[in-house]
C-alpha cells in the first residue's frame, strides 16, 4: 500500500536505511520497476536518457554482489588506516553519531546478501579522465534519476541506501553482472520494505552556515 506522504514529508524523512531493511519480506519486481519508471522523469542532460539499471533479485548473484562488496569495504578501510598511520589522512570522526553510522554500514555490509534486490545504475560513458565539465553533467544525467527513484521507493514503504564501496572494484562487479566496460556504475543500493515507515527528519540545522547570497 503507498503511504499517504505531503511533498514536504516525502522530502524529509527519505533517508538512507541500512539496519531497518526488512531482510524477509519479499520486494515484487512491479513495485520496483515502478519506482523505476518515476524515475525516469528525471531531468537528465540533454533529455538523453543515458542511464541503464541492473536489478538483481537472484540470490547466488547478490552473494557473489555481496562479497565484492565486503573486499572493497575491507580494502579501503586498510588502505586509510594505512593513510592515518602515516599522517596523510585525517582522523577518523568520533562521537554517538559517527558510532550509529557506523554501525549501520557494518550491519548492511554482513546482511547484504539477505537484501531482497540490488540496483547497480549504470550511465553511459566513462569519467576516469574527463574534464570537471564532463563529470558534472554526466552524473547530472543521472543522479536525479536515482534519488526520484530512493523517494519513489519511500511512497512504497520501502528503503534504499546510496553505497559506493563496490566502485574500488567495479571492473569485478562488472564481469559479475555483464556491464559493458563503456558505461560507469554510480553505485550498488539495496532495496527492500522497511521496517515500520516512521521515519523522521534528520537535524540539519549546522547546514543553515552554508547559505551565501552573492557571494561566498
């Protein structure tokens, strides 16, 4: 059933959702291919649609998705404390709100398996050496696709989180799914009901110093 959310309710408690996935609960292909195709109104460069999407529902295929994942997870988090112990990264943040994060994404990392259905948004292209022009309106042809799709997933019940650990070895991810080396991957999300739908705005009042008029 959708849930009956204001624009403004939509807008605010769409988050990123790690430990309330409902790992049990099955995702039906037309609930999602739905969300999809809101997204697909997206504005996009030049109204090209360079974007294609890979949704695995195929539990052997998210295993081997979900390991790719962890190597990547366990390879950075090795190559930054190898940064910090040579003073060249800075120190990692601290506090109950970095501690919850980081729960989560460890959580997410041993369940994502589990979840129901992967996405793995493609667009067309490759930016390993493109100019900050090129980048920009590459993933502007893209990425307000994937949150109309995160926000169309919420009217539905149901979650996502933007993740982007798989990238430090997306050539692997790539043979795995069959994605053509001429096109980018913009990330791997999980998808899945939530648990309860009760979410809440974030705080971001700190953000409210980011505001310039005119000038910086």
């Amino acid at each position: 059933m959708d849930l009956d959310l204001t624009p403004r309710e939509l807008l605010t408690t769409t988050r990123a959702v790690r430990l309330r996935l409902d790992l049990e609960r099955p995702v039906d292909r037309a609930d999602v291919e739905d969300c999809l195709r809101l997204a697909f109104q997206a504005p996009n460069g030049s109204n090209q649609q360079l974007w294609q999407w890979v949704l695995v529902d195929d539990a052997p295929t998210r295993a081997a998705m979900a390991d790719i994942y962890r190597a990547a997870m366990d390879g950075y988090i090795a190559e930054m404390s190898a940064k910090r112990a040579r003073g060249s990264a800075p120190a990692q943040a601290s506090g109950a709100t970095q501690q919850r994060m980081t729960e989560s994404v460890f959580h997410l990392r041993e369940h994502l398996h589990e979840v129901p259905v992967l996405l793995v948004p493609t667009v067309a292209g490759r930016l390993d050496n493109a100019t900050i022009f090129e980048q920009a309106t590459r993933w502007a042809s893209v990425i307000p696709a994937v949150w109309s799709f995160m926000l169309a997933l919420r009217t539905k019940g149901m979650g996502s989180a933007w993740t982007t650990l798989h990238l430090h070895r997306e050539a692997e991810m790539a043979d795995l799914l069959g994605i053509p080396s001429r096109v980018t991957q913009v990330g791997l999300f999980p998808v899945a009901h939530t648990i309860g739908t009760d979410f809440k705005p974030a705080d971001r009042s700190a953000s409210e110093a980011t505001i310039h008029w005119n000038h910086w």
